[in-house]
C-alpha cells in the first residue's frame, strides 16, 4: 500500500508531501504544521503541544505509566 502524504524530519528539514522548510524545534517534537502538532513519539500530529519539555522526558513518562 503506497502512502497518499508523508510528514519526515530529516536533518533539519521538515518535509511535508512535496513541501519543505527548516526545522523550527531542535528535537523535533512538537513541530507546527498548520493548527496541529508532530509527535515523532507516535508518528502523528496532535491537536495541543506536548506537555514535555524535551523526548527524553516524555520517554520518562511512558516508562513510569506505562503509555502516553
């Protein structure tokens, strides 16, 4: 199954289907992209930023909880 849009983050560059910018956050997380935000835990976007400071954190957090 072939994907119809793809959203990477590669060496700085934020790339969205045929679309690219600078990266703007310096883990990746929380990257905008129009009114949501790229999760590169879950490999998905949510609605409000991650509440974690930094990946390390929210990889913290799932290892004490058990999930996000």
């Amino acid at each position: 199954m072939e994907k119809v849009w793809r959203f990477t983050i590669e060496h700085g560059t934020v790339t969205s289907g045929a679309r690219s910018r600078k990266q703007l956050s310096p883990s990746g997380c929380n990257e905008p992209f129009k009114d949501r935000y790229w999760c590169p835990k879950r490999q998905w976007f949510r609605r409000a930023p991650c509440p974690f400071v930094n990946r390390r954190e929210c990889e913290n957090y799932q290892l004490m909880c058990g999930s996000l």
